[in-house]
C-alpha cells in the first residue's frame, strides 16, 4: 500500500482497497489505481488480494440413489474479489475477520450441494466411470460458482471444482470384501462337493440318504467334528413321495459313535 502525504493512495499490487468515511464504507480502489483521500475523514479499512486459492474439502458417508455411502476429497480453486459482492452482502463481508470466512462459505455450500442435490440423483456406478467424472466436475463447479458469487468468490464454472478422491465408504468397502470372500469360499466347498451330487442324482432316496450319511461319516473321521446338514425326516415326505415344508426343527441322522459338540457351522466340505 502506497501512501503519499497521507493524500494519495494506490492499492498494494494485485490487490483491491477498502476506503471508509467517517467510519463508514465509501468505496472499493481498484489494483494500480491511485486515488485522492480527504485526511481525517477517509481511511483505508483494508486491502484483499485477488490471488488464486486452494480449498481442500473431505466429505464423509454421502448418500448416492441407491444409498451407497460414499466418501468424498474435493480440490477448489478460487479467487476472492470484493468488487463482485451483491450490495446485500457487502456489510457482512466487509466484517470478514480473515479470508478463511469465505473458504468456510465454500465448505458449507459444496456440502450441501453433495449431500442434497447432485451425488443422490446419481448412481455409484455411473459417478465411477470416466464421462461420470467429467459431469460431476462440470455440475459442482457450475452450482458452487452460482451460490458463492453473491460473496465475492469467483471459480471458472467448469473447472472450479476437482474430485480428487471418490469411493464406497469404510464400512461399505468392508462388506463388499466379506461377500468376495464369502463368495470364494461357498464355491470351493461346492466345487468339492460335485462328487458327492454326482453319486446320488441317479439313485432312489433311500440309497441316497444312505450313501450321504457315509459320507457324512467320513468327513467326521477326518476333521473329527459333524457338519452341520439338515437332512429330511420320513415326515417331510408323503406316501407319493411329494416333499412337504420343512418344520422348524428337523431330524438330523444319529450315528452311532460320534459325539455333537458346540461349535461354529462347518459344511459337508469343511469349511
């Protein structure tokens, strides 16, 4: 800030002036211009540069149309320029303590943005592909640039906004890798359970049960514990051999010798 004779005044480079008379604003100087101010009546409130500034914003557990929670990294560039506040603004930002009040505007307004207007009229997977990408970019920079102008924050209404991350939630992430997991393991245990189908599709149902019940005998000889396999009881069937609903509380085979013990569920295959 250049001061001559205490009469003169040009803003510091790149930079917008504040002047107040008699303790009230008066006008805005703009960067390079050098202006006359009356001594004892004008003053120079302050001065806010129109340099380029980084917001960094994290969002956690938003919502998409499948409700989906998602956690969210933006990257926003943004510059402040006080001679595009609306006058119904004016007063309130010109009583701004620091210029981390208009980052803070930005957090408020791109979260509810996320939260209420763009993410939950989306899926996940069409926010994860490549042209998803681009839109959300073009939407949130198009919709915060809007909110935030009337304050005096000006981003390029395309490419204001950056997503820097986008991903399912911790939780989300965690069930998704118990059903893969689960997934793997029901299809071992089917895989090596194909024999034994094979062995009793053709045969009738008492030499069926039988022939189960031996292997069911075997797999106990091995791991030394009864796998859990609801079998029916002669009741679940009528005399035409029509199978009838299962009953809460099924008959299991007794095979002589062996002992049941509490445990967690194992399948014919082991697991």
């Amino acid at each position: 800030m250049d001061r001559i004779a205490n009469i003169l005044y040009r803003p510091t480079e790149n930079h917008v002036g504040v002047i107040y008379r008699n303790g009230r604003f008066h006008r805005l100087v703009d960067p390079d211009s050098l202006v006359f101010t009356i001594p004892w009546f004008e003053s120079i409130s302050r001065e806010i540069g129109l340099d380029m500034h980084t917001a960094r914003v994290s969002l956690k557990d938003v919502y998409t149309r499948e409700k989906i929670a998602i956690d969210l990294e933006f990257k926003i560039f943004y510059l402040v320029d006080l001679r595009k506040v609306d006058a119904a603004h004016r007063t309130q930002v010109l009583r701004f303590s620091s210029e981390n009040a208009w980052e803070e505007i930005i957090r408020t307004q791109i979260n509810d943005i996320s939260r209420n207007s763009i993410f939950i009229s989306q899926t996940f997977d069409e926010l994860s592909t490549r042209e998803g990408q681009r839109f959300l970019k073009r939407r949130l920079s198009s919709e915060l640039a809007e909110r935030v102008q009337g304050f005096g924050i000006v981003l390029n209404p395309r490419f204001g906004v950056n997503v820097v991350n986008l991903q399912p939630n911790e939780e989300f992430r965690k069930a998704l890798m118990d059903a893969s997991a689960a997934s793997s393991l029901g299809s071992a245990a089917a895989s090596r359970l194909t024999p034994l189908q094979d062995l009793l599709r053709d045969q009738d149902r008492e030499k069926a049960l039988s022939n189960l019940i031996l292997q069911i005998a075997s797999a106990i000889t091995k791991s030394g514990e009864v796998p859990d396999v609801i079998l029916p009881s002669a009741d679940d069937y009528s005399s035409d051999g029509i199978s009838r609903p299962h009953r809460q509380n099924l008959n299991t085979p007794n095979i002589t010798g062996f002992t049941v013990v509490a445990r967690k569920p194992k399948s014919i295959a082991g697991d």
